[in-house]
C-alpha cells in the first residue's frame, strides 16, 4: 500500500508553501490568507475531505478585554479585518457528537520574512515547513489514508481538520482556534500538530505582553539636553527589567523575554519617543498574576534608579524631571488561560502509535502556541508534531524538515485514527451491553 504522504501530498504542501501567509501583525498583507485557505480547501477535497466550516468571528469579537491589542487594533482600522482571516474545517466520517470526535489543528499563518519552498536532498526548506504547513499536510494526508484503509471507521467516528489563522504575531489564536472552539469544534481527542519532536505536550503556556512607552520631546545632537531621550530610558528599563524581572520569572519557572526596543535609527538625533515591550510566558494564572504585581512594583524602583544613576548628568535632566509624565505603562496583551490537562486513557492511545507523553512543564521545553484555548471537561488536548522548534530552524532563515519525517508523523496520525476508532467502538459496545 502506498505511503500516506506521497507525490501529491508533498505538491500541495509546496503550493502552500509558496503562499506568503506571514501574519498581519508581522508585516503580512491580511487578504493572503483567506487565499491559502482556498488552496488548502482545495488539496484537502482531493484527499476526500468535505468542507464543515470557513468563517471567522464578527468584529464585535474584538472588543474582549482579553483580546490581543494588536488584533483590537487591526479590527479598529478595518471592521472587516476578522472576515479576512477565516478558519477552515474539512472533515471524514459522521458527525456523532464531540464525544466521537478527534480534531487536528495547525495553523496556516508564518512568522515573517516569507521563505520561498526548496526541496534539496530530500530536505524541505522554507517557511511553514516545520511550523506550521508541513505537520498539517501530513496530518492530513494521514486522516485520509486511515479512512481509506479501514471504511468502517466512517461511520463510528468522525475526524476534523482545522486549519486556523492567528497563531504567530501575537494574535494568540485568538480569533483562530478560540473562535473555533467557542462554537462548537471540539472532540475527544484534540491534537495540536506543532513541532515537539514527535512528543505529547498536555501542557502549554500562556504569555503576557506589557509595554513601556516614552512619549516627549525630540531635540537634536546640536541640543541634546534639549529633548527626553528615549533611547536612553528604555535601554535603561530594558537591562534594570532583565535583572531584576528576569530572575523572578526564571525561580518561578516563567520566562521573560526581553524584546523589541525601538526608537529610531539616526546617528544626530535625541529620540523623544519610542517603546519596549517585554514578553513573559507562565504557567498557570497565580504564577501571572505574581509577576504581574512584581513588574508593577518595580517600576517605581526603576524610575529611583534611574534618577539616582544621572543626577549629575545634564543631558538626561529634562528626562528625570518629567518621568512621570512621558513613561507610560501598558499591556498588549494577559489575563490568557494556560494549558494544563491529563487524560490516562489517551495518553495511552497515544503513546500505542508512537508518539509518547513528555512533561515539558519540568524540563522548560514547553511553549506557547493557540492549543491554549481549547481545554475543557471531557477532552484531552495535546500538541505533537515532527521535527523541533529549535532544531529545524522555525522562526528563523534556517526553516526545514525532511521528507521523511513528514511521511513518519502521517503514518502516525493514520495509525492514531485507527486507534481513536477502535477505542470509541469498543466504548460504544461496552455501553450498548450495559
């Protein structure tokens, strides 16, 4: 029998791939993803998969206080934004209720720059190959190909694919997975396919994004006492934040990411504007709301420092004087859920097909992504995916993934829905004789 991704399945990745899907919020163009998903409708209906769902939510969505700003902000520029970026759902077998159900999600949004496919030495480069096209593709061709070898599954189970946008750029999955779960796509068993080396992760963190602004005076290298230097104070928030932040998150077994810091890019100028944001993934919601008091708490101290460090300097005197004025606090985004779930049975119908149980809580390897949103009594949700984040390059120029390894995880996936189909035909029959 032939392999579950083969020729046909590895072109309509290719063509997936040569779509740039880089996430609004990375500088995509927003209209280029409701294209992909058209091509991915149209791969999934060659592999027999019906259309369930293409739709989004409305704008009024936006108005969650625990939406992303980002994506508030997007809505607030263009109220049909959200009908740009919708989710796609294909599916196989009857529909017989959430308790019958597997769903696989990936998402079809990149990271950014776009990265054109090559294929080199059975090697596939370019972006979405590891995170996120390449594991969807192959999940999908191994749904397919478990229906095809096993008929009777089409009517004792039902296996849906998500394809969902709003993952990366700090969307969250947001107005992706979130908007799919609130109504009503949900199952059993609901696998997250992103690269975790082909372990089950049933925990994931959530993240929080505060921002630090400064908001005065330019002036010029001619005057530079003149102007509130941006430049200066965040730099000096950015290294007091990391040592004295940093090591809180880490003992708590958070992480803080110190990020973007932007101001501007002339060599003659006293920047009077600019901001930074910081990036702190958690565990769970008491560990939030602890560094949430702690990064409040310490800005007070840092702006003591601050004035401590440069009492005697005159080009920075204006920017003391007035710190209260110019600095600004914000969030762009918390108040998220983490993942946290186990499920005994699952795990074990899990580990049968190969893929294995890792506690990514333990050994830090545990990340963020849009699986966050779906836990729930009654469902077991799991990331697991081929390849790693780190080792095949995701968010990086380096993106890659071998062929094989592709073609691995789809036999995996088909060999899962095989069991998912027995173990929900054994229930039946169990409950049938009761």
């Amino acid at each position: 029998m032939a392999e579950p991704f083969g020729k046909a399945e590895l072109a309509w990745l290719l063509a997936l791939m040569e779509l740039d899907t880089v996430s609004p919020f990375e500088g995509g163009e927003p209209a280029a993803l409701g294209r992909a998903q058209r091509t991915f409708l149209e791969g999934a209906a060659e592999l027999g998969f019906r259309q369930l769902r293409l739709d989004s939510p409305a704008a009024e969505f936006a108005d969650r206080a625990d939406v992303p700003a980002p994506v508030r902000e997007a809505v607030a520029a263009d109220p049909d934004f959200l009908a740009g970026q919708p989710s796609a759902v294909v599916g196989l077998g009857r529909d017989r209720g959430p308790d019958r159900r597997l769903i696989v999600n990936f998402h079809l949004d990149t990271v950014g720059p776009h990265l054109a496919p090559r294929l080199v030495d059975g090697v596939l480069h370019g972006r979405g190959a590891v995170d996120d096209k390449g594991p969807g593709v192959a999940a999908a061709a191994g749904i397919a190909a478990a229906f095809a070898a096993e008929p009777w599954l089409a009517e004792t189970i039902e296996v849906q694919l998500a394809s969902v946008p709003g993952e990366e750029g700090g969307a969250m999955g947001s107005y992706g997975t979130r908007h799919l779960v609130e109504t009503g796509s949900v199952g059993r068993l609901m696998l997250f396919a992103e690269p975790t080396e082909g372990r089950v992760m049933d925990a994931c963190t959530a993240a929080m994004t505060p921002r630090l602004r400064i908001t005065g005076a330019d002036s010029t290298d001619d005057h530079p006492a003149g102007g509130h230097n941006a430049t200066v104070a965040l730099g000096f928030l950015a290294d007091f934040l990391s040592r004295r932040l940093g090591p809180l998150a880490h003992r708590s077994g958070a992480k803080l990411c110190v990020a973007g810091l932007h101001t501007g890019t002339s060599h003659n100028r006293v920047y009077g504007s600019g901001e930074l944001k910081l990036n702190i993934a958690y565990q769970d919601a008491e560990q939030a709301a602890g560094l949430e008091r702690a990064l409040t708490g310490l800005l007070p101290r840092a702006k003591e420092e601050f004035a401590a460090a440069h009492a005697d300097n005159p080009f920075t005197a204006k920017l003391v004087a007035d710190w209260d004025r110019v600095l600004h606090f914000d969030w762009l985004k918390r108040g998220l859920p983490a993942l946290n779930n186990r499920d005994a049975v699952m795990e074990r119908l899990l580990a049968d097909c190969g893929l294995p149980r890792h506690d990514g809580l333990a050994d830090g390897s545990a990340f963020t992504c849009d699986a966050i949103w779906a836990a729930a009594p009654g469902r077991y949700v799991a990331v697991c995916g081929p390849g790693g984040l780190d080792r095949n390059g995701a968010h990086t120029p380096d993106e890659h993934l071998a062929v094989a390894e592709l073609a691995a995880y789809a036999q995996q996936i088909k060999k899962l829905v095989v069991r998912f189909g027995t173990h929900i035909a054994q229930d039946t029959a169990q409950e049938e004789t009761r």
